[in-house]
C-alpha cells in the first residue's frame, strides 16, 4: 500500500484583532499534528484564545534551514503540519518560504489558507491605484538601502513597504529626498486594532504629521508609483 503523505498548511492569524481568525484556520489549526510557530510564545496566546490543543515546535529564520529537513521528513511520514508567523500570512516578510520550497521538491502538497496580510487593507485604504503594485516589505537599513531607493526611482507602480515606527519619519525623509516631497503617500497603522489610522498625503505632508505625533505600532506605507506623465509635465 502506497504511503499517504501530510499537508503542509499555511495558515494566516491575525495582525490585530482577534476576530480575524478563520473559521477554517481555527478547524486545520486543532486537527493537524504539529503546529510550527514564529515564536511559540506569541503563538501559545493564540491558541489559547481559541482552545486549540496542539504541540507547538519554534520555527523561525535563525533555525528553519535546520529544522526544515527533520519537518518534511515528519510529512513523508504522514503527519499533518501547519505552519504559523506572530501576525499575517508566513513568507509574507516572515518564515515560510523555505520550508514550502523543500516541501515541494519532496512532493509534498502544500494548502496556503486565505487570510489576514498587514499591507492589503492598508493598500486598498491608502486611496492610491491598487490594481498593480510592488511588495518591496522591509528596506536593507543599512549596506544597499540607498541603492534600493535608487533602483525605484522609476517604479510606476504604486509601492509597499513595511518599517518600524522607530524609522517612519527618517523612511519618509529618504522617500523625500529621492523622489520629490510631492510624491503621494499612505502610512497606515495599527491595522485591525483599536487605534488604526491611515495619514495620507504628500511626503511633506505626512512627515510634518509624524513629526509631530509620534508613529506607534506596526507601520505600512503605501507610496505612489512615478507618474511619467507628471515628470513630463514638468519639464514642459
């Protein structure tokens, strides 16, 4: 008799409120044989929340290349595995990716539930054009952020980034000083929690905000593509 592989799901848990949950998520979450969390601690709330009983194994971007191999291995077998981040869709800017490319290689099916992801709601909220865009997540802080800027410059498409609430305002700046402080943007936070907002405007304009109230919580920024035909304009 043939052996039946396991499944490995990515499911997606809240970036904020609680509620956010599937139902489905809730159901694969409690009948899987494993479930592998971005830190166990942050993830042991959640299950809690909902009364899932499960065994929890770290699963993080310091030990993934190790742990991967040992994982599939528990898949070929026939378990089940769900793979879980702190907030989001995994290998969305956290763990995932490399332990569902191993998986693949192996034959292994792979289910990626639908669900919450940080920049969605912050993009289609931003009142900036959503059909096309370019996830660009966390910048390099140091060694090649301004190259990156750089290589952005004519980007048409509107743009998401993920930062720090420590780094908004100095983001915003380099944003500023590479391509124009008339450049439109969104800077949404908090997504899903209590105090959510959305500050849009010019770079100029949503750098005076922040300046003045100071950035709190997870951070998205949303900000516009180069508008060819305003550069055009402008040399006319």
């Amino acid at each position: 008799m043939p052996l039946v592989m396991g499944i490995l799901y990515i499911v997606p848990t809240p970036v904020g409120n609680m509620e956010d949950m599937t139902f489905r998520a809730i159901r694969i979450l409690k009948e899987v044989d494993l479930v592998l969390a971005e830190d166990t601690r942050t993830s042991s709330k959640l299950l809690k929340h909902y009364e899932i009983h499960n065994q929890l194994m770290s699963h993080h971007k310091f030990n993934e290349h190790g742990t991967s191999a040992n994982i599939v291995s528990r898949l070929q077998a026939g378990e089940n595995v769900a793979l879980i981040s702190d907030a989001g869709t995994p290998g969305i800017s956290d763990p995932g990716f490399f332990l569902v490319r191993e998986a693949v290689r192996a034959g292994i099916e792979v289910q990626c539930l639908p669900g919450a992801t940080a920049f969605v709601p912050a993009l289609v909220s931003s009142a900036l054009p959503c059909d096309r865009f370019a996830f660009e997540g966390f910048l390099p802080q140091k060694k090649g952020r301004q190259t990156k800027l750089e290589s952005l410059r004519d980007e048409q498409r509107t743009m998401i980034f993920y930062e720090s609430p420590y780094r908004v305002v100095k983001t915003l700046q380099q944003f500023a000083d590479t391509y124009g402080p008339e450049r439109q943007v969104s800077v949404c936070r908090e997504i899903s929690k209590i105090h959510e907002e959305s500050v849009r405007g010019t770079l100029a304009e949503v750098i005076a905000h922040f300046k003045e109230h100071e950035p709190k919580g997870e951070i998205v920024i949303i900000l516009a593509g180069n508008d060819n035909k305003e550069q055009i304009n402008k040399q006319k």
